[in-house]
C-alpha cells in the first residue's frame, strides 16, 4: 500500500486523479465543498427537467481514453461527435451560419461573403495544425520543474511559430480571410473562454484545429453529468470515500510536510499524500496563506469570463433552435474588448444557448425544451453589484423569442438564474471567474501556479488554473502530469 492520499475537490480533475491513485494502491478520499461532486461540470434539476450547469460538449476525447487505460477501469460514459458543431446568428439578420466539419458544406455557409473560402481555410487550418502538434509534444503535455526548464522547452518549438506570440488571433484571421462574419465566427472560441480575440495571443487559433479537423467536439449521452456519475461508480468499486459540504480553511505542517488539513468544522484531515483540486492560485492565498497569490495579487492577474448562466424549462418545442447555438450583436469587436471590464451596458448581450434536449429526450419533459444559457460578463471585480439579474435574464428571454419566433416568456415551466456571485460561492471561483486564470502569455508553463508545492513536498495541485490550462481536455492532462510528478517524487513524499 503506497499509503493515505487526500484529494480536496471533486472537479473532474480531482476525481480522475483520485481513480489514477487508486490504482496505484493509494488509499483515497475526497473532500468536497460543494453538495455534490462534479465542480463546474455539475447538474442541475428543477421541475422534472435537468441541466448541463455548464460544460456542454468536450474535445480531445483521446484524453479520456489515456485516462482509463492508466486508471483500468471502464469509459464511464457514452459519446458522439459533432457535426455541425454550432450555428451563429447576427442580430438583424434571420440567417444561420450552420458550423460543419466538412469543409464543403462549410465553405458553402460563407459563399457569398468570402470568395474561396475553402482553400483559405484549408491553408488557415494547415498552419494551425502544425502549431498544435508542437505545442501538444512540448508544452500541453509536459511538466516544468522550473522557468529555465519551462524555457529550454519552448526553443523546441518550431521558431517559425514565433510571429503567433505577439500577433493576435483577430491579426491571424485577418491573415487569411476578408469576411466579418467568418473571422468574427473562428475566434468565439476565444471570447468564449473569457478573453478577447484583439488581445489574445495567436498561439490560440490552434482551437479551431481542434474543433475543425483534429478530433472534433463531443456530446455526452444522457447528459455532460453522466461523465461525473460514471466516474463516482469506478470510485465506489475501488473504495474511494467522499465527503461533501466540506470546506478546508488551513493547515498543519511539519517541516517540509503537510501532515493535516482542518475544514471549517474544526476536523482535520490527514494523510501522507494531498492534491488540491480547488483553483491552484485562491489555495495558495486563502488557505496556504502565501503573500504571492494574496487577493490583492490575484486581483492583477488576468481571469476567465464570470459566467451569468440561466437554466429554463420551456414548453414546447422551439423550431430553428439546435443543440449549440451562438447569438451575436454587429460590433463584435467594440463588445468583445469592452464587456469584461463593464464598459458596455448589457441590453444587447452576447450568448451561448443550448438545447440538450435534442440531442437527451430524457433531459426534458416530453414535448418540451431545457435551455441553458450563458451569457459572459464582468468578473467580480468590475461589476460586484448584481441586483439587475434579472433584468439581464428579461433581456436575454425577450432576444431568444425575437430571433426564434417563439414565445418563451408565455411557455417557462421553470428558470434558475445563476449570477457570478453564485459562482463564486458555490465553486470558490475567484471573482466569479467561470474557468479560473487566463492564458496570456505571463500565465502558461511555468508562468502558470505550478502542479508541485513551492513548499511542501506532499502536497500538490491540479485543475483549471494550474498547467496545462483551462478546459475538460486541459484538466484530463493536468491529472495525468500531476500523477507522473507523484509517481517520479513518491519517494520524497
């Protein structure tokens, strides 16, 4: 027996490492703050309905598959891929650009707005592909001992990928494509993962590789949750306990080691081995008390989208609504650099809308829809006053009728409003940011909060905001580095 191991937080990076423990003769349990385990990637039920509370599809499905090799267990869920992956709409305008893999049926999307649209993505996509494959060999799937280490690395990769550090992914497109709408559709990605394509580093058109050509974007079925539900059964068969409701407030340490966590009951929690699945830079200011991740510092850094999310129960079913749906305003560009720092006023949103119901039946009552929907916003930090959710949400209703046609308001059976408040209370998100820190070029490898305590040998982390990045792929790897470090330092421990 390699001895006692506790995992704090049952996200899905937690809850992999803890089956990859497992396995590797560890005796394991898992405290969580929440109600349930899951983190982001949780479920909501309301009505007879239930919801995605926010993952909605995942790519990289690879990952999962290295995961359950290594873990020896089943692959807890079922999955499709996508194609068409989404639909976007422009305000103003009743047409839908459908988002196809196969680039015939795409480029006939865009025919009358970008002239040889085929050969321009192809060329775009070609170039994209070689960055990701060094990116994947040298960085995404590397640990980093220290900033030369970090360093040494990036000289492996292919020089003439240089211009894409300092370029913009709006720069990249424009490289390639005249049109509005298509350079406008190929960086939601980014703006959806909380940044902006004008000052997002082009290293990042690597996304739209990943959803166009390299492996695809998935949909789990039965529900993004069934992913979570299936690991809880692996973990129940290799006796791994889990303890909600649980919230760590600080430690106990001796010399070079953790010996106990203690949660806000006084309890404590001890082992030989700890992996925090809690954001890897608000740990190591709240609990580990570290003057470098303190909320002043972690104010200065640069964070994700805060998610206003919404979850309706609709009766009746909504023509022209698919399962992926993007609605745009027309100034793209002043919104996009404006909204996360609460510089606009939000009575034209951007939002995300899916309807999971056609792709889950089961999700929904019959004859009826589940709609989530995300909209992003101002962290905490420059919008703390949410008092207008509502009003929000109003707009937001009265948007998806106008361009759908159907009445929502009229038809609601149920609706929960999430704000970033929400967020950060029941996820201990900082400022409510959705999908933890950044990726500006200052805040990935080793730029990023190490896998590895800068103190404590025992102790270690993994999730969203430590490498490789954020995103459930992203999270799968960061399990897997985090589990090669413990498997190469068990016998500092």
């Amino acid at each position: 027996m390699a001895g006692k191991a506790i995992v704090i937080g049952s996200g899905l990076g937690g809850l992999a490492t803890a089956l990859r423990l497992a396995r590797r003769g560890y005796h394991v349990e898992v405290v969580e703050q929440y109600r349930q385990a899951g983190g982001r990637l949780n479920q909501l039920e309301s009505k007879g309905f239930t919801f995605d509370m926010a993952p909605t599809f995942f790519s990289m499905s690879y990952v999962f598959r290295e995961f359950i090799e290594d873990a020896r267990i089943e692959m807890p869920f079922r999955f499709v891929e996508l194609d068409p992956l989404y639909t976007v709409s422009f305000s103003g305008s009743d047409r839908r650009y459908i988002i196809y893999k196969d680039l015939d049926r795409l480029a006939d999307q865009f025919r009358d707005v970008e002239p040889d649209f085929r050969n321009k993505m192809e060329r775009f996509l070609a170039d994209a592909g070689k960055l990701f494959h060094d990116v994947d060999r040298q960085i995404l799937n590397k640990n980093f001992h220290s900033l030369a280490d970090f360093v040494v690395q990036m000289t492996k990769v292919d020089v003439r990928h240089t211009p894409k550090i300092v370029r913009t992914v709006w720069k990249e497109l424009d490289r390639y494509f005249i049109s509005y709408e298509v350079k406008v559709i190929f960086s939601l990605v980014a703006f959806f993962l909380g940044s902006t394509p004008f000052d997002t580093p082009a290293v990042y058109s690597i996304l739209s590789y990943t959803e166009l050509k390299h492996d695809g974007y998935h949909n789990v079925e039965g529900g993004m949750y069934r992913i979570v539900e299936g690991m809880l059964k692996a973990m129940e068969k290799a006796g791994i306990k889990l303890s909600f409701n649980t919230e760590i407030v600080s430690y106990e340490a001796e010399g070079k080691k953790i010996r106990a966590f203690t949660d806000s009951n006084g309890k404590r929690w001890e082992a030989d081995l700890f992996v925090v699945n809690a954001d890897a830079a608000l740990f190591r200011g709240t609990v580990m008390r570290r003057e470098k991740y303190s909320i002043p510092r972690l104010d200065k850094m640069q964070w994700t989208l805060a998610p206003f999310t919404m979850y309706l129960g609709v009766k009746g079913k909504i023509e022209g609504l698919d399962h992926h749906n993007y609605f745009l305003g027309t100034d793209y560009r002043d919104y996009s650099t404006r909204i996360f720092r609460n510089r606009i006023k939000l009575d034209s949103p951007y939002y995300y809308v899916n309807a999971n119901s056609n792709f889950n039946p089961g999700c929904a009552p019959e004859g009826c829809e589940n709609l989530f929907i995300l909209c992003p916003v101002p962290d905490l930090r420059y919008k703390p006053d949410w008092s207008d959710r509502e009003w929000l949400a109003d707009i937001i209703i009265e948007d998806i009728t106008a361009r759908t046609g159907f009445d929502i308001r009229s038809n609601i059976i149920t609706k929960v409003v999430l704000d970033p408040v929400d967020w950060q209370n029941m996820f201990a998100l900082h400022r409510g940011s959705g999908l933890g820190l950044g990726h500006k070029i200052t805040q990935v490898g080793a730029f990023r909060p190490a896998n590895k305590d800068e103190v404590f040998s025992n102790l270690y982390y993994v999730g969203a905001s430590t490498v490789p990045g954020t995103g459930l792929p992203m999270v799968m790897i960061s399990s897997r580095l985090t589990v090669e470090r413990i498997d190469n330092e068990s016998g500092i421990l």
